[in-house]
C-alpha cells in the first residue's frame, strides 16, 4: 500500500507537468499557523467589502479558517501554480499620461480560472485513475481555482510551491510570482513536499513602493487600500483620500510585484492562454472611458476585467484621468461628468478639480 501512495505522488507530479502546469506540490490538510490570523483579519475590516470572505460554517466559525472542519475527510492538498508572466514591460517602467494600467493577469481574453482548472481536472484525473482497489473505492477529490474555503497561498508554502512574501503574494525562487495556484484536495495521504523557505530576507520594497500604503506591515495588507481591491471590488465612489495614490490604475496592480527583486529573471509564460491581447496593455484612457456597454461586452467578453463592470472601468478612467497631468483630458472629464452613472459623474468632477488644481 505505502508503494502505492508513493507512485500516486509521482503521478501527480508528472501529470501537473504534462498538463502544463510550472510547478506542483503537496501539503498536508491539517490547519497551518498562518490561518490563526484569518479571523483577526476579518475582524479588522482588512477584507472590505468582500462578503464572501467571510463565509461560515455550521458552527459559525470562517470556512477558510479551518480546512480540517469544512473538509474533515481531506488528508492531502495539491498545490499547482501556472505562470502567466509575459515578456511585456512592468507597470513601473512605462510614464505615458495618456495611458492607464491593467493588470498583467487580465492582459488575455481568458479568464485565469478555466485556463487553471481545466489543466487542474486532468491531474484530478490522472490521481483517480493511479488509485486501485480499496482505495479507489473510498477516494475523494475535490478541484478548486480562487472557488473553494481555502486559502491557496498558505498550502501552497506547505507544499514547497513558494514562500508567502511580504506583499501576501505566493514567490518561488526560480519562477517569480506570476503565479495562478490551483488546488486538489484529497482523500488520500500524500507524503507533504517540503516547506518553502521565506527567501524576502531584509527587502521591503513591495512595501515602500505601494503607493497607498496597503502593506501595513510585512505580511499584513490592507484590501481597503489596496488599488486592486478599489480598481476591481469596490463599488461605487472610492475614498478621496486613496485616488491619487492609485495613479493611472484602471483594473488592478502589479506594483508590489514588479519592483520584488524576485521577478527581475521571472521567465515568461509559455501558456497560449495568456498572450496579451492588441490594445490591452497600458490601454488608451479616452478609450476606456468612451467605451459603449455593447463595445464593453465585446472587448472583454471572457476576461477578468468584467468583474469590475463597465461602470467601474470608467470610473477608474476618470480618477486615472485626474491623476495624468494632462488638462486635454478636461473636455472628456465635462461629458463624464454628466454620466448617467453616480461613480463616474463624481469621479469626473474630481478628476476635473484636480488637474484645474494640479501645479505638477
């Protein structure tokens, strides 16, 4: 029986492999020290308006808490990561006022979560059909891609995949950390991989370069605060007091990420599904912002950038628009200014505000 577990192991490894997956381990279930945190992060409102973070179980305890209460049958965690880097520029080395920012993950017309899940139902697979005889008859799997009460990035330290670094992001030595993570938990015992060693040292540029101050302390983030939360999750207005540190960010950021020393030799993506697409990397503001709901629907039809819905992409226009220096966007900022939209009527006047204002 103990060969067979073994053999199921490299099974696994080697179908992560073929299914196109850069990286894979295995972590056990049992409750890391790390999810000791996730309540008193709750607590404090890090979470924002993300309800769904604060999912319960029966016994009114956080789901993600605690894998052994939510999946109790759960013995083994396969942690795969697939890159998405491309060999495009950072967002900290391009400086054209006309243009906003979105993030890198969003740069295709595919949506991360079928690219990830699809690879991770063939290791799913390739695990089932390695079990044999008593086991296979007791066997449970469940796959999950951002779906499940889980909280990725902490198995994926216990399964060797990537340290957790300061910014709360998942870093692997050799990878970087363009890194989408899928997970299979399972019913089997699985011999655990080998921690990831916390390699961010000394370094706090993640922390020094974020712009709004999200990193309160390594390894704590505030989603408030966070340019990804307000450019994706946050609905209507954002707090005056956060839109000029989110610059020309129209739909998430890679800030912390592209100045981690890590990422300086991240290699690029070998995954079609992540080829940017024409006109979405560091795209035209005026274009974002005049955009129709049919044209919407059509450009990002599949992609992530739909989360944060059309009103909310041209809010965040408005507000990279205030933040550009440039006054010829002033006559755009008129029209928006009279949206239907309340998010983006208000964001336009104070984009108008702060350019009449601006001495830079």
């Amino acid at each position: 029986m103990a060969s067979q577990i073994s053999d199921v192991k490299a099974i696994i490894k080697r179908s992560a492999e073929e299914a196109g997956f850069d990286l894979a381990g295995i972590a056990p279930a049992a409750d890391a020290p790390e999810l000791k945190q996730f309540p008193e992060w709750i607590a404090a409102g890090h979470a924002g308006e993300m309800k769904y973070l604060e999912a319960l179980d029966d016994r009114g305890d956080f789901k993600r808490a605690s894998l052994a209460r939510v999946a109790p049958w759960a013995r083994s965690v396969v942690v795969c990561a697939l890159n998405y880097n491309t060999e495009n520029s950072y967002s900290t080395q391009v400086h054209d006022p006309t243009r906003g920012w979105i993030s890198r993950y969003a740069w295709s017309r595919n949506d991360y979560h079928d690219a990830v899940l699809r690879r991770l139902k063939l290791v799913e697979a390739a695990l089932r059909q390695a079990v044999l005889g008593e086991l296979q008859a007791t066997l449970t799997t469940r796959s999950y891609v951002d779906t499940g009460p889980i909280v990725e990035r902490v198995f994926a330290k216990y399964a060797g995949v990537g340290w957790i670094g300061k910014n709360t992001c998942i870093i692997n030595q050799k990878k970087g950390s363009w890194l989408f993570l899928g997970v299979i938990l399972t019913s089997l015992e699985l011999a655990p991989d080998v921690p990831a060693p916390d390699r961010c040292g000394t370094c706090t540029r993640c922390i020094e370069a974020c712009p709004t101050d999200a990193i309160l302390a390594p390894y704590q983030l505030d989603s408030n605060k966070c340019i990804s939360y307000l450019t994706i999750e946050k609905r209507g207005s954002i707090p005056e007091s956060l839109r000029a540190g989110m610059g020309r960010h129209i739909f998430g950021c890679d800030i912390c990420q592209d100045v981690c020393p890590w990422n300086r030799k991240a290699p690029a993506s070998t995954a079609p599904e992540f080829d940017p697409r024409p006109g979405l990397v560091n795209p035209a503001l005026a274009w974002l912002a005049e955009m129709s709901a049919e044209e919407f629907r059509a450009v990002f039809r599949g992609s992530p950038v739909r989360r944060t819905k059309r009103s909310g992409l041209r809010r965040n226009a408005a507000i990279a628009m205030g933040n550009s220096g440039n006054r010829e966007f002033l006559s755009l900022l008129d029209q928006l200014a009279a949206d239907e939209d309340e998010s983006v009527r208000e964001s336009a006047h104070w984009a108008k505000t702060r350019l009449l204002t601006s001495t830079e």
